[in-house]
C-alpha cells in the first residue's frame, strides 16, 4: 500500500492533520473564575501528610533505658553544637538549643547556652526576650529579674525590653518595683508612648498625684502641642477645670509660636465652650487669627464660624464667615499682587461688609500694583479698580471730592503718549457734569482731544454740545475730528446731518463734496449713500444723476449700476402714481424715463462683457435686475430684450491644487452667455477652416 500523498513519512499513512488529532495537547483553563471554596498551601501539605502511608511515615522512637536516653541526648547535643559551629550568629538555633535543653529539665545547661548566645550577640533583644522569658516560665523570678536588669542596661533604647520587665513586675505584684523600673526608664527620655504608659501604670493604682507629677515632666521633656493637650484633657477628666485651663494658658505662653499652634488654640477654645465659656472661646479664636500665620489658620476659622453658628447672633456668624474670606483673599493677593481678578473679590467682600476705612484701604492696596509695562493689555483690568475706586466715592461714600481726587490721580498715572482710555475721560467728564460743574467737563474733553484724541471722546463731547445746543462749538469739535481723522466717513457723515438738521443746504452739500475729495476713505459706499439720500430728498434730480455718474468714474460696482437704475425707475413709479397731469405727457415721460433705464442696463451689461468678462455672475445678476426691471414697466417693458442675452447654467468639474499636489476634482457653476458661443463657434469654423486649407496643400504637395 502507498503512503497518501498528503502523509506525514514520519507518522506512516497517517495525514498530519490525523496526527495532530491523536497526539496529546495541553489543555486549556476555560474558567478563570475564583473556586467557591478557596484551599491554601497549608492545607494542602497538613492533608498530604494525615493522609500519609503508615510504612512510608517515620518510625517512632520510644526510650525506656537510662543508658538510651543519655545516648540520644548525647546525639542531639552534638548535632546542636555543630549546627552553631557552622553557622554562629544563627539566633534561632541558640534559642532552639537552649529551648530543647530546657524541655528535658537541664536548667544549668539551658542558662549555660542562653549565655554562650549573649556572647555572640548581646545586642540582640529577642535572646534576652526569650532568656528571660524561659526563667519566668519556670519560676526563676529573680533570674530572670537579673536577666532583666542586665538587658535594660546594655539596652536602654529598646522599649519592648522595658514593657516586658515592668510587666513581669506588675504581674508578681511588685508595684513599687515597677514604679522604680518606669523611673530608671524616665531617665533615658524615651518617645511619648513611654511617658503615657508610666501615666497609665500610676492611674490604674489611683495615683492621680503621681500621674500629675509625671505630666509635668512629660511636657518638659516633649514639648509639643498634642503633650499639652493631654495634660489638659487629663486635668479635665479629673474634673479639675481651673487646673485644665492653667494647663492651656501655660501651653500658648510656651508653644504659641509652633507650627502647631492651632489645633492648641482650636482645643483651648473647645475646653471654654464645654465649660460654657462662649465668650472666653470666641476671644481666643480672634486671638489665634490674629497671631497666627494666614496659610494655617483653615481649620481655626470652621472652628469658630461652627461657634459663631451655634452661640453667636447674625452679626457675629456674618463677621465670622467675612473674616473667613478676608483671610483667603489676603493669601491670594500676598502670592500674586497683580491677580486683579481676586482684588475685586476682595473688594466686594469689604464692601458687602459695609466698613468704609477698610474698603478705602483695599482700594488704595489695590491701585498701587501698578502694571509693570507700559502696555495697553496689561492695564485693561488694572484700570477698573479706579473706575470703581471712583464710583464707590461718589455714589456709596458720597465723598465728591475723594471721587474727584480718584479720577485726577488716574489721569496722572496713564501714560498718554503710549495708550489711554477713553471709558476714564468720558466717566471724569460725566462726574463733573453731574456735579454742575459744565466748564470742567469741557476742560477735562478738550485735555484728552489734546492728549489723546479717541473716537468715542469725540462722539461724546458732540452729543454733550448738541444736547446744550451749542452748534458752533459742535461745528469746532467736528473740524478737529475731521482734522484728526479725514478718512473717517462717519464723522463726515454726521457733519453733514448736522448741518442739514439746521436747514444749511449748501453747507451740507460743501461737507458731502469736501468728504467725497479726500484720498483715503474707511467706508465710502456710506457717504456717497448719504450724499445721494441728501440729494435726493431736496428734490435735485440732476444733480443726483450727476453723482451716480460721477460715482461710475470712480468705481464700477454692481450695486452702483442697480442703484442708478432704480433712481431713474423711480421716476416712472412717481408718473404712475400721479393723476393731475396730461396723460399723453406722462406716458411721454415715462417712456423717456424707460430709456434712460434701458441706457444704463446697456452700459452696465457692455462693462461686464468687454472690460470684465471674467464677472461672469455679476452679469448674470445684471440681466436677472434687467428682467425684473423689464417686467415692473408693465406694458412699455420689452422682457424679450433681455431674454435674449439670459446665459444657460454649466456644471463644470476642475482640479483642486494643494500644496501637496493634485487632490481630486470639484463642481462649479459656469455661465454660457449666447454672443459667447456664437464667437466660440466662428472660432471652431475657422480652426476647421485652416486644417481644411492645410490639408490641401499638403495633398496638392
């Protein structure tokens, strides 16, 4: 038989895939959920040894001859003396050495092997632990007292060593031996656990005098806040209330400059309210605000507005939670004296409070943080606390001259040849006018036209003069506007009217003819609209039609075209609308008027063909007015003139360039206009003319 062709030759006939079926694979956890009932390696090893084979088990060995014994504990002894002969500073051998001598009742040995292990190492406190802790266990009192003393002695600063022997003390009975032990322990200066253990220990024997004594000491030798603090407490508990308060007096004397300070202060105040001594707290809580630093004073001040809350009336809780926020604010401006943003806060803060030494303070705080450049984004903000400086004199205050005085020491402090505002001119200049004080208005207007002439100074001091009526001042204030800003259509604009609301027709023309002169104009399309409005309203035709064509010189806009247009049909909706006169006259009008319409449509739609051909929409727009215009005249209208020249729609597609290269094709609308396909198509005849010609010579050739 052959082997098939898809066979592995190492596996005979069978196919790799058949292969891979029969071999074993490693199996797969598919659930990796934690088991219901969870088995520890303990556990494992404690059931693997129960469930132990008796023949495999070690065999049990039973003494019952003296001679045995001694062989065995020969035997052991040299394994435990060769075990710390190899390895001498191993601990846990010693103590299972000294541990197995002491199960067989050697005591000599067994106090013989704790001591070779205190000459390996006597620095370390769990061989005398477990030394000493083996003569307890056996009754060796007093040797294992000398094992005590002698381990304090090489060991002064381990605690554990002290707790241990005062407990073996305590436990005999021996209470002024461990009063004697906590003494010699005292003299080392342990931490403050050590301390509060010997506290303990006098107060389970009732020895309040004693615990009173060791108070003393405790706090001279940790003289720390939370020392102070127990002490007090202590006194409190014992109901000795003058001494807890003699206690928290002694604390702020010696420790009223810690770090700490205020967890003392917040648990002196506490003790008074317990007391119900509400006043005595809220005396010490101002006197921490005052005395400590503003960074860590948070918790005092939730201390004392939740005592405020509970104890005091609206006004206290209200000056509790400003002071609260007066302290914030005075941490944030100290960090960063030029956030203007929080000087507001803090100023609103003052204000809501009321106390006007305080507000002008914070003010005056405030303004003296003078931006650092002289540029004009660095003083937008600055500038609003003396507006506001300005405006709580004048309306809160009610102080006229400090508001004056404000608005003067601001205009000082600007630098008028960099940048100024406007906004603190036009506020000097409306407080002096609300004061009646008319002459210093104007000097403060004409200081800043001279300074630093601004638009909206302008504007203002106009509209003050033209409300007194004073319209040759308004005349002077309009000359110098123009004079400093020529180009300034607005201002020609308002001239204009100026002189038109006082009936001055040609004053108003010479200022429309003076403004429409000049080279440089920001939105000329606005004058020349108030120019022709003007016109048009005093009835002057001509010259309107004159100033549309005067216009066309200058630029050749759609929207001009259309406007002209539309002034000139207006006339025939003027001759629709009256009845008194000839009708034959009128239509004669009318049809003249019609003319003049179609003329300048002509014009415009020459324009756009011959010197603007790529406007291609502003002549369709064009034509669409044309139509619309054609169809408004009614029965003298001729809409197939225009329909005529109407263009078709093209979609076109072109190439989008990037600066990467090609990237794909757009849509866009195109206009075919009739006399333009005509050309195109006397072009293509004569480009088949010419390869006609061509061609003939060459064959003729």
């Amino acid at each position: 038989m052959l082997p098939r062709q898809d066979a592995d030759p190492t596996l005979g006939f069978l196919t790799r895939k058949d292969a891979d079926v029969m071999l074993p694979r490693p199996t797969r956890v598919k659930n990796k959920t934690p088991a219901p009932v969870q088995i520890t390696a303990e556990q494992i090893l404690r059931e693997a040894r129960e469930r132990q084979e008796a023949e495999i088990r070690p065999p049990k060995q039973k003494i019952t001859d003296p001679i045995e014994l001694a062989d065995y504990r020969l035997r052991k002894r040299k394994e435990f003396e060769d075990q710390i002969r190899r390895v001498r500073g191993n601990v846990s051998d010693w103590n299972k050495y000294a541990q197995w001598e002491e199960s067989h009742k050697d005591f000599e040995r067994a106090r013989s092997v704790w001591e070779r292990a205190l000459e390996v190492d006597h620095r370390n406190p769990t061989l005398w632990s477990n030394y000493a802790e083996a003569e307890m266990k056996n009754k060796f009192i007093n040797h294992a007292r000398n094992v005590w003393d002698r381990a304090v002695t090489l060991l002064p600063r381990v605690d554990k060593i002290w707790y241990k022997y005062i407990h073996m003390e305590e436990i005999i009975g021996n209470v002024a031996g461990a009063r004697q032990i906590y003494e010699r322990w005292m003299n080392w200066m342990p931490d403050q656990q050590g301390w509060l253990s010997f506290i303990k220990f006098e107060l389970r024997y009732n020895e309040v005098e004693r615990a009173r004594a060791i108070f003393e000491r405790f706090v001279q030798c940790h003289p720390k806040v939370g020392a102070w603090i127990r002490y007090a407490k202590f006194e409190m508990k014992n109901g000795e209330a003058a001494r807890a308060r003699n206690v928290y007096e002694r604390a702020v004397e010696i420790m009223g400059d810690d770090e700490e300070a205020e967890q003392l202060f917040v648990a002196f105040a506490e003790f008074e309210e317990r007391c119900k001594e509400t006043d005595r707290a809220r005396r010490i809580y101002k006197f921490a605000l005052d005395h400590i630093p503003k960074e860590r004073v948070e918790d005092l001040y939730k201390k004392f507005v939740g005592l405020e809350k509970q104890h005091g009336d609206r006004q206290g809780i209200e000056d509790a939670i400003v002071g609260k926020r007066r302290f914030q604010y005075e941490d944030e401006v100290r960090k960063n004296p030029l956030n203007y943003d929080s000087w507001f806060d803090y100023i609103r803060l003052e204000e809501s409070a009321g106390n006007k030494d305080r507000i002008r303070e914070v003010y005056e705080r405030a303004i003296a943080n003078v931006p650092p450049v002289p540029e004009k984004r660095y003083w937008q903000r600055y500038i609003y606390l003396w507006i506001n400086y300005a405006l709580y004199e004048e309306l809160d205050a009610g102080d006229m001259e400090r508001a004056r005085d404000v608005y003067r020491e601001c205009l000082q402090l600007i630098p008028h040849k960099k940048f100024s505002f406007a906004k603190i001119w036009l506020l000097a200049a409306g407080f002096e006018i609300r004061q009646l004080n008319l002459e210093s208005a104007r000097k403060i207007l004409g200081t800043a036209i001279g300074k630093s002439p601004k638009h909206k100074i302008f504007k203002k001091y106009i509209e003050i003069e033209l409300n007194l009526g004073n319209f040759d001042r308004c005349r002077k204030l309009y000359e110098k506007y123009l004079h400093w800003s020529p180009e300034n259509c607005y201002a020609w604009t308002k001239y204009a009217e100026l002189e038109k609301s006082l009936c001055e027709t040609e004053r108003t023309r010479a200022v429309f003819e003076l403004a429409i002169a000049q080279p440089a104009l920001d939105m000329p399309e606005l004058l020349w609209k108030a120019y022709i409005d003007f016109e048009l309203s005093e009835g002057e035709f001509e010259r309107t039609r004159e100033l549309y064509e005067r216009l066309l010189d200058r630029t050749k806009h759609l929207k001009v075209w259309i406007s002209y247009a539309k002034f000139e049909a207006s006339a025939i909706v003027e001759a629709m609308c009256s009845e008194d006169q000839d009708q034959d006259y009128l239509r004669e009008q009318m049809k003249q008027c019609v003319q003049r319409v179609r003329k300048i449509f002509e014009r415009a739609f020459n324009y756009f063909r011959t010197s603007a051909p790529e406007l291609k929409e502003e002549r369709c727009l064009l034509l669409e007015e044309m139509l619309n215009v054609e169809a408004s005249f009614g029965d003298l209208g001729d809409v197939s003139l225009v329909q005529s020249k109407l263009p078709k729609k093209l979609k076109k597609r072109r190439p989008i360039v990037t600066e990467d290269g090609p990237a794909g094709y757009e849509e866009y609308i195109d206009y075919s206009f009739p006399e333009e396909a005509h050309t195109q198509n006397i072009k293509i005849l004569e480009a088949a003319y010419m390869w006609k010609k061509q061609k003939v010579s060459s064959d003729d050739d």
